[in-house]
C-alpha cells in the first residue's frame, strides 16, 4: 500500500509538474500563439471563458489519453511523420463524437450552453498542437498527460487574463484606428513579454 | 482676407467627398478582393495567427507556409464543397478536417520539395495548418453558401491575403532581427534579436492591423460608413 502511495505521490507531482511548466514558461497563447484566433472569437463572443476553457481542457486531455492508449497498442505511432497529423485529428475527431455523445446525458439547461462552445473547443490549434508537441518530444505517458493538463489550463489562464482588458480595449479611449482587435494584439504581445521573463533569459538589442 | 481663398472647412468637405467616390466607385472591385485587402484573413479577420507569430521570423518560413496553406486552404475548400449542407455541421466540421488532414500529406510533400526542410524549419506549425480558421469556420459559414466560381474567386483573395501577410512579416522580421534575406547575410546591418520573438510577432501584426483598418477609415470617409463597430473584428464563421 506504502508502495503504491509513493508510486502515485511520484506520477502526480510529475503530471503536476510538466503542467505548472507548461503554463507559465510555454503558455499555449503567450508563448506559441496557438489558440490565439479561437481566444479572440470567445471573447469577443462573450462566451463563457471559464466554460470554454474547461471544456477545451478536457479535449486535450482526453485526446491525450486516447493517443496513449493506442501508443501502447501501436507503438510506431510515437514516431512523430507525415502521417502523424492524420492520426491526431483522426483521435480529435473520436474524442469530439464521444464527448457529443456525453452530451446526451447533461441537462438541457447545461447542455445548451455547451454545444455551440465544443466544435471550436474541438478542431483548433491548441489541442492539435499539444498532440503534435506531445509526438515531437517523445514524451511518456506521464508527461503526456501533463502537457495536456497544462495546454488546457495555459488557454484558459490566457483567454481569461485577455478577456479581463476586453471592455477597455474596446473603449473610446483607445484610438480608432487601435480600438479592438490591433490594441488587443499589443496587448497580447506585452503580456507575452512578461512571461518570457520567467525564462530568465536576456533579451538582446 | 482674399475672396479666392478657400476656408478649411471647403477643403475639408471637398477632400471627404474625393476619399468617398473612390470608394464608392471602386466598392464593386474593392468588394471582391476583400479577403485580401480590406477584409484582410489575418489583419482584418484575426484567422490563423498563429503561425504569422510565431513562424513568420524569416522570409523562407514565410514562403513556404504561404505556399502550404494555399494549397491545403484550396483543395480543402474545393473538395468539400461536394458535401452535402444537409448534413449537421458537427459532422461537416469532422469531415472537413479529415479531408484537410488527407490533403496535409500531398501538400508537405510538395512544399518540402519546392522549400527545402520546410517541415524542420517550421516545426508542427506546418502540420497545425489543418485545423486552420479558414478551414474549420469559414468554408461552411461562407464559402461553402456560395456559388463554386465566385467561391473560387474569394477563397483565392483569402488565400493571398494571408500569403502575403506572412511574407511581409517574415521578410521584415528576418531583416531586422537578423540582418538577412532569405538566409543572405546583409554585412554591417544593425539588427534587433528581439524582434524574432513571438511578443514581437504580436506587436508587428498589431500595428499593421491598426494601418489597415486606418486605410479602411480613409477610403470609407470617416463617419461615412461606420467600420467603428466594436465588433469590427469578423466573426471567423463569417
């Protein structure tokens, strides 16, 4: 019993590990832009950013899941080739129908305010870019969980910490020729600066 | 006061109405290459970002991501206009992403034939190129409601808009971060590392986002027609 505890202690510090490094030294928008239109439209859409997020969390990781399983039966998918991408949106695809599928269970209620946000939840960047970074670093089962883990929470930290400026941006007091989308990319861009300082790395001029 | 001297509000009101009947009188043509112009796919629209961030640091990454996302983008659109609209659109989003996922491997062959070692250079930012904005939103929120010929005509204009975008900003990138041209060292030029960075990325797209959309005021005739909607922005399904 002692055994297994460590065992878990050990996996779950490793999950939690990758993720918390995931999210602040390679955010998914801040750092690899990925997401970043998908970000834009919720927000601008005033959709639930918290809901989106979780929900693109669970795509990711569940889309995680599945690839290792078949890694497991197949173990020539782990090689990261021209086919690779196929098989990932393939995966996405399966996860997507799935989670529709779980759908049915949830109430109305809830359920209405959910299935317009998992198509886009679905098929963009961040989670077939968490596939492909996952297939790329030959990463282990561990750690693959907790790179999705980490791109899913990255997206939401970010859409939220951009959402949080929306109603300004947008403001009169922002110039015309700025006001929305151009000040909201600088604005992205100057958080993304602030988060590469926890690379500590200097920046050359 | 001279009688012949024209008051600045005259000149004002004459200029205005100049900037408004070029544009009305080109808005026919002006409307047409949209995706490329006014209703620019990254500048305007915000689509595939990404990949102008963050790999667009060098005219060779630029070309050749262009070059790809044309040709995905194209045949993508093409091949499942064929699909029927009265399947659900959760299922038309599978299918169109698969069909792009079928396409990607043609396509890496042929960029990584006409650009040589694309794929390392751009790293997974070729293969995310699949699940692009365009393909996902907009070819069944726009382009799929089309007719195919007209179709054509404003997925090419997307298409290059995009194409040119990256280029611009992958040739300046690369000039002033690294003081070269496609790989061309250009001796004694003062550079700026930072610039290779994705915060700079996000910046430059920004500020030619705001140019773009001052362009759009100027040729609209500002407080003419009114692009100053908040969600000036279009929506990726649009």
């Amino acid at each position: 019993m002692a055994d297994f505890m460590d065992f878990l202690t050990k996996y779950i510090f490793l999950v939690a590990a990758v993720a918390l490094h995931v999210i602040i030294i390679e955010n998914t928008i801040f750092t690899c832009a990925l997401g970043t239109s998908t970000a834009l439209f919720i927000i601008r859409k005033k959709r639930g950013v918290l809901v989106f997020g979780a929900i693109l969390t669970f795509m990711t990781l569940f889309s995680s899941f599945i690839v290792i399983i078949i890694n497991a039966l197949f173990p020539y998918l782990s090689d990261y080739n021209i086919y690779s991408p196929f098989i990932f949106v393939f995966i996405i695809s399966v996860a997507y129908l799935l989670v529709l599928l779980g759908l049915r269970f949830v109430p109305q209620k809830i359920k209405s305010r959910i299935i317009p946000m998992v198509h886009m939840s679905a098929f963009n960047c961040a989670v077939l870019g968490a596939l492909l970074i996952g297939a790329t670093r030959d990463m282990n089962p561990v750690e693959f969980i907790g790179l999705g883990l980490g791109m899913g929470i990255g997206f939401t930290l970010a859409t939220f910490l951009i959402s949080v400026s929306h109603d300004y941006l947008y403001s009169e007091n922002i110039p015309k020729a700025f006001r929305g989308y151009p000040v909201t990319l600088v604005y992205i861009g100057i958080l993304s600066l602030a988060f590469y300082g926890f690379i500590a790395s200097e920046l050359q001029f | 006061m001279s009688r012949n001297r024209r008051s600045p509000d005259k000149n004002n009101n004459k200029k205005r109405k100049n900037r408004r009947s070029f544009y009305q009188r080109h808005k026919k043509f002006l409307t047409q290459i949209e995706g490329l112009f006014l209703s620019n796919t990254v500048l305007e629209r915000g689509l595939v970002v990404a990949t102008v961030i963050i790999r667009g640091n060098s005219l060779k990454n630029a070309v050749g991501l262009g070059l790809a996302f044309a040709l995905l983008s194209f045949f993508t659109v093409c091949v499942t206009y064929v699909v029927p609209t009265t399947i659900p659109n959760n299922f038309r989003a599978i299918i169109n992403t698969l069909v792009s996922a079928g396409l990607f491997i043609p396509v890496a062959m042929i960029t990584n034939l006409i650009i040589t070692d694309i794929s390392v250079s751009a790293g997974i930012f070729l293969p995310l190129l699949i699940t692009n904005s365009l393909i996902v939103g907009l070819s069944s929120s726009r382009f799929h409601k089309k007719r195919f010929v007209p179709m054509m005509v404003d997925l090419i204009n997307h298409v290059l808009g995009f194409a040119v975008v990256i280029c611009f900003v992958g040739f300046l990138r690369e000039l002033v971060g690294r003081g070269s041209v496609w790989g061309a060292v250009i001796p004694n030029f003062p550079t700026i590392p930072a610039v290779l960075l994705p915060f700079s990325g996000f910046i430059i797209v920004g500020l030619f986002a705001a140019v773009l959309k001052k362009i759009r005021f100027r040729l609209a005739g500002e407080g003419e027609e009114n692009p100053e909607n908040p969600e000036n922005l279009k929506n990726p399904e649009n």
